[in-house]
C-alpha cells in the first residue's frame, strides 16, 4: 500500500506540476523534471529529518529505486545491475523511439540522410574537443581524463528534444524542409557516438593507443550494423503483423523486439547501435506495413502518456542540487563553450543545405538540451574510481567533479533547450498554415 500510495503522490505532483508548467507556457517536462527534484533524493535528504517517519516514506521517493536489483543466482546479465530508475528510463528511452521512428518514411529518410548523419557527428565532436580542452586547463587533468568529461557533457538529450519535435510534426512546424524529422534521426547518431567514446575513454590507457582508433573506426560499423538488423527486424515484423488480430499484440512484439535488440548491444556487447536499430525497426515497418504502422504509432502515442512521467520524474530525481555549487562558475563556463562549440558544429554540418538561416538557427537552439545520458553515465566515473576499476589524477575528487558537471549541464541545458525550442519553434519554421 506504501508503494502505490508513494506512485500516487509522485504522479499527481508530476502531473499537476506539467499542467503548471503549460499554464506558464513552458514545456511539461519542466513541471515533471520539478517534482522529481522534489521528491528525489536530495529533497529526502534535506527535508525527511523535519517530517515524520511515515510521511517521508509515503511522500519521497524510495531509496530502493536507486539501488540495483537483486541478483538472481542463475542469471549475470548486466541488465540486473541497473537500478528501477535505469530500467524505466531505458524503456520510456525505447517506447519515445518507437514513437519518433513510426512516423519517418523511407523517402524522407532518404532526404535527409546525409544532413541528419552530418548533424549527429560534427557537432558532438566538436563540443567534446572544447570541453576536454577547458577541462584539461582548468583543472590540470590528463587528455584522456579531460575528454572523460567531453563526452559525457557532449551528448543532447533525446528525452527531451524528441517529443518537442513530434509535437512541432504534428502542427506542421517546419514540415517542407523535414526540420523536425532530421533533429529526430541526427540525435540518435549523436547519442551513439557520445556514448561509444565515453566507454572508450574509461577503457584507455597510455600502453594501448590504438584501443581508441579502433573504437572511432567501430563507430560507422555500429551505425551501418544497427540500420541493417533493424531494418530486417522491421521487415520480418512486418510479415508477421498479418497473423495478429489486435493492434495490442501487434505493439507487444514490437516493443519486445526494440527490447531484445538493446539487450543484444548491453549484454552481448555487439558492435551494434541499438538506439538507431530501434529506430530502423520502425522505419522498416512503416514501409512494408503502412497501416499497422499508423495504428501502432496511436498506442505508443498513448504508452508515451505514462512513460513520460517515469522518464522526467527519474531523471529530475537524479538531480542532487548540492552538486550544482560544487561545479560553480568554472562548470558553467565549461558547459557554456561546449554549446557554443555545439553551435558551431551545426552550422558546419548544414552548411550547403537547401535550409534557410532561420531553420538553421532552430536547429542550433534544438540541440542544447541535455539531460538522459548525463543522468545515465554522469556518475559511472566516480563510481568506477570507488571500486578501483578507474585511475583519475585526483582519485575520487576528479570523479565528483565529473558527476558535479553532469549534473549543473542538466540542470542549465535542459530548461534552457526545452524553452527555447517551445517558444522559437513558432518564429523560426514556417507551419503547414503559412504555406496557403
């Protein structure tokens, strides 16, 4: 009882907090983001010792949410060392995916190809050069320490532009020149490779140079391996759809399929980006099956309802404000040179294209949010120099200071792009009524 009371009150503050949130004519994410920070660990931490034992436990989220499953004796996958918190961010991740990929045709796709691929590589690859460059000046680290903390800072958020951009296709915001699809396709590319050369950076070591131009040459086998398994993923879907009766069967198999090929990359470790394979799984489907397709994206659509309140509430959970001062000024120039690298590394990649400066300067303002992988990998440094599996310069401080800028780029980036994003959106790309 503890615990549906405890879901309870966590929905509805989350709920009325986005209803706020969209009264101020500010994204919903923000309203539930908020009440995760509430009712997370750091508003436990400061406000439980006030209350009474039994309304801290039914208020504040459990502890045990943070904390990794328990192991089962007959089963290592790495799967079971995440915590609730990571399993649900991963599944709303997927079900957004789903969404986003449900409604990108081939001939699309085929449009904004080149652009979308330009847009997930230059941009990530420049912010984390400047940030490795700032962090290796101010706080006297090694390179490989210093683009420790690139990559984790370099990734945007597809928590947060995702359903902004699917909400924008849907009012016809910038559909003749597909704005909002190619943000959509060039943000899982970017997430790829953030995480890729994360991994890669915690794994190096001076006596194994070429660890790492393996890995950026693993990086366009990754993206051509996750199209390619998911597009015949998509495709055998598409021959089996027929022999189901319901649409609810059909988003079953779907979603345990985009679940089966994520598993595939974390626990087999193949050289497979399931977040673009996902995607393809859709894109696929869509081509073979278009009427299943629409009919899936109405029940994802409705999934997303609730998966959007775990996802937000979590990730504003994860929040710990005390870290923000620990980043202090110093974090907050780092991050702001990284956007501003980001920036740059988006006029680059749409230089030559048939966009117009406006949607250009959208597509600037659509890639400063940040907030799932910096929630998801901001801490994995400290945690790894804790167990000593990782060598830092300045042990656990260089760790705390990792997970401080994490943190300060969620909390800066996230508002900042999602506001942006909500309030430009209509100034800056041409709706489906402009064109008449």
């Amino acid at each position: 009882m503890i615990i549906l009371l405890n879901l309870l009150l966590v929905t509805s503050l989350a709920l009325l907090l986005a209803k706020t949130a969209e009264r101020a004519k500010l994204p919903r994410l923000l309203g539930m983001m908020l009440a995760g920070v509430i009712v997370g660990k750091y508003a436990q931490s400061v406000l439980s010792h006030k209350l009474p034992a039994v309304v801290a436990e039914t208020v504040f989220l459990s502890s045990s949410v943070f904390q990794p499953l328990q192991q089962d004796s007959f089963l290592d996958l790495n799967l079971f060392s995440l915590s609730w918190s990571a399993m649900l961010k991963k599944l709303a991740l997927i079900v957004i995916l789903i969404r986003a990929c449900l409604g990108i045709d081939r001939k699309t796709l085929t449009h904004i190809g080149q652009p979308a691929l330009r847009l997930g590589l230059i941009p990530g690859i420049l912010e984390a050069c400047l940030v490795a460059y700032a962090s290796s000046m101010l706080f006297q680290v090694s390179p490989v320490e210093a683009f420790i903390f690139g990559w984790v800072i370099a990734a945007v958020s597809p928590a947060v532009i995702v359903p902004q951009m699917l909400t924008l296709k849907e009012m016809g915001y910038g559909r003749v020149r597909k704005v909002p699809t190619l943000i959509l396709a060039s943000a899982a590319v970017d997430n790829v490779v953030a995480i890729t050369l994360f991994d890669s950076c915690l794994d190096f070591n001076a006596a194994a140079p070429q660890h790492l131009v393996m890995t950026i040459l693993s990086i366009p086998i990754r993206i051509g391996l996750g199209v390619a398994v998911g597009y015949a993923i998509g495709y055998a879907l598409s021959l089996i759809f027929p022999r189901f009766k319901g649409n609810l069967g059909r988003a079953a198999i779907f979603l345990l399929a985009a679940i089966a090929l994520h598993l595939v990359e974390l626990e087999l470790a193949w050289p497979v980006a399931s977040l673009i394979g996902i995607m393809a799984i859709g894109f696929a489907v869509l081509a073979q099956d278009p009427n299943s397709a629409r009919q899936l994206a109405r029940i994802f659509n409705q999934i997303w309802k609730v998966a959007e309140v775990a996802l937000f509430v979590l990730i504003g959970a994860e929040v710990d404000l005390s870290l923000v001062a620990e980043a202090g000024l110093v974090g907050m120039v780092i991050i702001g040179l990284g956007l501003l690298g980001r920036s740059l590394g988006v006029l680059i990649s749409l230089a030559g294209t048939e966009l117009n400066w406006r949607e250009k300067f959208f597509c600037q303002i659509s890639y400063l949010p940040k907030a799932t992988v910096q929630a998801a990998i901001g801490g994995i440094a400290l945690t790894m120099v804790k167990s000593g599996d990782l060598q830092l310069t300045n042990g656990v401080e260089t760790g705390q200071l990792i997970l401080a800028i994490a943190v300060l780029s969620i909390v800066i980036a996230a508002p900042l792009g999602a506001i942006s994003i909500k309030l430009t959106a209509p100034r800056l790309l041409k709706s489906d009524e402009d064109l008449y």
